[in-house]
C-alpha cells in the first residue's frame, strides 16, 4: 500500500466526488472534503466515514487556497448540470489557480473521456477549456477521464420509466456504449492519487464494460427479477429536453468512447473493475419499488 496522503477533494458530497472520498478513505487516505453543504446529510456521513470536512465554494478561490493549504493532492470536479457550462469552467479555472496558490504537489482533475478529441459536445468543452487551463499552469496534474456513469440507469430521469419495466435511452437499441460504475471512478482516482509520479502530465480515459442498450435491458431483466424492455428515445424528443445532450447521444451513436478497456484494466490491477452484470447485481432495487409506490 502507498502511504498515506493527505488529500483534498471537491465537490465530496456528490456522486462523484462522494465516491473518491470512500474510496481514498477505504484506502486509508486523510480526506478533506471540501463541500457548500457542510450541514448536508452527505457531509454528515461523509465524517463519520472518517473525512474532516471543509465549508468552500469553487468560486472563492481563498477558501480552496484555505482548505488546500496543508495537503498533499487535490481532486478537482465541476458540475456543469448545477453551475451551468460557462460558470463550471469559470470556477474550474479559478479553482486550479488556487491550487497552485495554495502549493499542491498533485492536481487531479475530472474530465470526461475524449473531451480532448473536439467533439461539439457543450458540456466536453466546458471541461476541456479547465483541461487546457491545468495543464498550462505549470503544476504536477493528471486528467481523470471517465466515460458514461452505469449509475445513469438509475438517475432521476431514468428511474421512473425503469419501475414501469423500461429502459429508455436516446441511442438504438444495438449501438454498444462503454460506461464506468462511480466506485470504480472512485477507484481509479484513488489509484492516480498512489501513483503519483508515474501519473504526472498523463491524461488517463477509463471504462468498466461496453455494452449495448439491449444487452443492459437484459441484465437488468435478471437483476431486477422481473422484464425491463429497452426502449429507444427519438433524438428530436431528447432535443426537446436539451440539445446539448442531443448532441451527445449523436456522437455515442456515431463515434463513441474508444477505450481500450483489457489494457486499461490490466495496467490498473488495484482497481476493483465492476461489469454492468456485477453493479447490476450489488445494487439496491428497493429503489424502483419506491419510485412505483410514489407514482
């Protein structure tokens, strides 16, 4: 095991950024989790998990340079969906500053995979410009570039249409999607984090499994213990919703991430990889009674 580093983590009491802090502190790791929501019940058990947590905001770049002051590593995300694109790549840009202010040996920021191949896609771009910025600053980095979350099954948008028995997803029903489980973003991280050096200046895109949207109805028919059919969105009704990610469901369904997944996994063995069939399998379906009860 590596030793142990002292490692500050933003936006902690989200999915992704919950999922590094367990990670790292599972690992042994010192976490300070910087969050908005310090009374939050993500908080709250985020420090009973062992994490100190740090009241900040990205757009305040003395209380990054605060909380980053004594540490180690950084794990830096933005969340274009709450911030809006412009200002998440604003708060980005002034939380790397910060870190280098504040003297961290190790930055760390999440991307998403192939952000760096001009892809349109609004929300890759937004990243991408923090991207661009982290590596100008002269600072140790690593780009952290996750593909599609499997949790995305089960996000608030999904959820409703899976407890009436489909799933329903803007791509055709045989196009293949790789996707990654957040423990193993998580994971993954953590394993940046260890390695350190050997990691400095790369930029890493990863995936667990790729699979096509029927062959995920059919897992999740085994999971759940009951059918789900899958059931294809048309792209003018997810345009409707948003075009920004209309635009993403056009390039996973004509260029779509390209990660080489047997190699990744095998240069990254201390990663506990999760197939669809293995998360579907460990997640909690309790859910979708709930959300059927609640409807």
């Amino acid at each position: 095991m590596a030793s142990k580093r002292n490692i500050l983590v933003t936006g902690a009491t989200g999915q992704q950024g919950g999922a590094v802090a367990r990670a790292l502190l599972s690992r042994g790791h010192r976490v300070k989790a910087l969050t908005r929501k310090p009374d939050s019940d993500a908080a709250r058990q985020l420090a009973l998990a062992g994490a100190e947590i740090v009241a900040g905001d990205l757009a305040d770049a003395a209380s990054v340079v605060r909380a980053a002051k004594d540490v180690e590593t950084m794990f830096l995300m933005g969340n274009s969906y709450e911030a809006g694109m412009q200002e998440e790549t604003r708060q980005g840009i002034i939380a790397a500053d910060a870190a280098k202010a504040a003297g961290v040996g190790h930055l760390i920021y999440s991307s998403v995979a192939d952000a760096d191949k001009k892809t349109g896609i609004p929300h890759f771009e937004s990243k991408y410009l923090v991207e661009k910025h982290v590596v100008g600053l002269g600072i140790p980095y690593t780009i952290s570039a996750p593909v599609a979350f499997m949790e995305n099954v089960v996000a608030p948008w999904s959820i409703g249409a899976l407890s009436q028995g489909t799933y329903a997803f803007a791509m055709p029903p045989e196009r293949v999607l790789q996707l990654v489980a957040l423990a193993d973003i998580g994971g993954f991280v953590a394993a940046l984090a260890e390695r350190r050096e050997q990691a400095f200046g790369k930029r890493f895109d990863f995936a667990g499994d790729e699979l096509s949207g029927e062959e995920q109805a059919r897992i999740l028919s085994e999971a759940i213990g009951r059918p789900i059919r899958y059931q294809e969105i048309p792209l003018a009704v997810a345009r409707q919703q948003s075009e920004d990610a209309a635009l993403m469901f056009e390039w996973f369904d004509c260029v779509g991430y390209d990660v080489d997944i047997a190699a990744l996994h095998k240069d990254f063995p201390e990663v506990r990889w999760h197939s669809f069939a293995d998360w579907a399998r460990a997640f909690d379906w309790s859910a979708l009674e709930q959300t059927a009860s609640a409807g």
